[in-house]
C-alpha cells in the first residue's frame, strides 16, 4: 500500500527529499554542521567510530513504515494525521530495486546539499568531498528490514563506492537479519526497554510477538561477522529506571558496543513528551555507570552535544576510516 499524499507533503515541508517509491534522503544535521564549520563540528559516529561526518548519506528504504510507534519517535505515524494506513508492510507491487535506490538516494543528497555551494564561507574542499559521500547511513526513520531488498541495498552502496554502510534496526525481523545477503559494516539494533513491560509502554509494537521477536533478534548477534551496537534510546520518566535489566540484555546478545543516548523531544515527538521530559547528559552518564558494573562493558568515550555514551568489550572502538 502506497503512502499517502498526505504524509509524502508533510515529509516533503520537513526536508526530506523523496526517492522512488518509498525510500528518501534528509540531510543530518551534524552534517551540515560539519559544512558550516569545515569539519570543526562532527557527530558521534565520527568520534567514536571515524567515520567524516560530512561525507554521510542519511537515508531510508522503508519511509513510514515500521512495527512500532515509540513514544520517543520523531516522525509523522499514520494515527498523527488521522491516517486509515497500514504501516507495517509493503505492498508486492511497490518494491523499488535497490540500484535505483542508491542512485536516487545519492542524487537526492546532492541536491539536499547544493545550496553549500552558494555560500563562500564553505571550504570548497569539505563541500566537494561532502558531494561524493562514503558513508550510508540507514537509519533515517522508519523500519529498513521491511524493506524486502535490504541486502542487496547494502551490497549497492558499497558497489556505488561506499566505504561503511549502517544499519539501525529495531530487532523485529530476525528473520530478515538471519538471512542478510550482504552484512552491513556494522548493525545497530535499537533496545529501549529492560523487559516486556517497558517494552510495551515505550515501544508500543504493532504486532502482539513484538518482544519475543526482539529476543531472537538478540540471540542472533554472536553470528554476525560486523561489529554490532545495542542502542538504548532513553527517557527519565519511561524506560531509565532498570540499568540492571538492560545488563542482562547486553551480555544475552553480546554485543561489540552498547550506546546509551537521550531520547530528543524533536519533531512529531513533542506532541508525545515535551522537552521537559527529556534526560540530560548527566542522567546518560549516571546510568551508564550502572550499565557499565552489571555488564562488565567499558566506558570508553562520549559525546555531550549529543547526550550519548560508548560503552565496549573492546579497549578501543574498531575505526573505520
């Protein structure tokens, strides 16, 4: 089922750059930043794992589709616009291949970007090279293991040129991940709940296995070959109260990294918890102590702008670049 012109409009007023039939580009804001102030000012991931910061393509295969509507989310959800729409799967007939997605998606951020070249104040180093992106990320929103191709997506990118390719999932097709043609450079999966309880409150799946399949998602990891993140979106009043739980999960799926990061109240996340609700940096760093002593992971770097902490088995991240 397509989507609906209702929220193509609304993701079209907030920047993103539409490709194909269900995937889009938007241009992240630590990458313009990175522009703005010739690499001074970067993103985690370049802090931690090396990868340029101006030089990422933030896209997703799965635009407004998802098996969850998390508290914490930023974008549109069907219900928010009083949408009659099913975003959980893909109609057979609408399945761009993944090819056309690459190409599109890079044509996208190119023009996302052109107007950099206006401004003098950009170096024109940075600005060619942001031009000719290295790094995807498929994370933007939305869930990418719906997408029916998504092995193959990641194989294009790196066909395309790409030197790393991400992908953030929320764990609810193991299924997808057992079976992945192409492993990704490194695999996120996002768990913001310690137990089933918090699961549902925070995460609001929408489909009835949701925490069972997270669970198997979870057992899965030790197989990949990539480095793989435990990604723990948090909020103070929600899913922050059980360190411990979140622990456990950690040596279960036995992951390279686990990520502590505040949950943001921005875009369609602010109808749903105000900024006052939002952790600070401080509540990041006192929960990642705890984390840190249950599981036996190391804290081994930070980064503040983006209230986000890096905890590893390894005594230093693996760099990428």
């Amino acid at each position: 089922m397509s989507i609906p012109e209702e929220l193509k409009r609304l993701y079209r007023k907030q920047d993103y750059h539409l490709v194909g039939r269900h995937s889009a580009v938007k241009t992240c804001l630590w990458t313009r930043k990175s522009l703005r102030t010739s690499g001074g000012e970067y993103c985690y991931k370049q802090r931690f794992y090396g990868i340029p910061c101006h030089r990422c393509l933030q896209m997703t295969p799965a635009l407004g589709r998802c098996l969850q509507s998390c508290v914490f989310c930023w974008r549109a959800m069907p219900t928010d616009l009083s949408l009659d729409w099913d975003q959980r799967r893909f109609s057979q007939d609408e399945v761009d291949d993944a090819d056309s997605i690459v190409e599109g998606s890079l044509e996208a951020h190119r023009e996302a970007i052109s107007g950099f070249g206006g401004n003098l104040l950009i170096d024109r180093k940075i600005f060619a090279e942001a031009n000719m992106p290295v790094h995807a990320a498929i994370s933007l929103e939305g869930e990418p293991t719906l997408y029916p191709r998504i092995g193959e997506l990641v194989d294009s990118f790196f066909t395309h040129g790409f030197k790393s390719v991400f992908i953030v999932t929320n764990g609810l097709r193991p299924d997808v991940l057992s079976n992945l043609s192409r492993e990704p450079s490194q695999l996120y999966v996002s768990v913001c709940a310690p137990d089933e309880d918090a699961y549902r409150k925070t995460c609001r799946p929408l489909i009835k296995d949701g925490w069972r399949r997270l669970m198997e998602t979870l057992e899965l990891l030790h197989s990949f070959n990539c480095p793989t993140v435990l990604r723990h979106t948090l909020m103070p009043k929600l899913n922050m109260e059980n360190p411990s739980g979140y622990a456990k999960l950690a040596i279960k799926a036995n992951a390279t990294y686990l990520e502590p990061k505040a949950a943001k109240s921005v875009g369609f996340a602010r109808r749903r918890f105000p900024y006052s609700d939002m952790a600070w940096h401080r509540d990041v760093c006192e929960f990642s102590e705890v984390l840190s002593k249950e599981s036996g992971y190391k804290i081994i770097d930070e980064h503040p702008s983006s209230s986000v902490v890096l905890l590893s088995k390894l005594d230093k991240p693996k760099k990428l670049y």
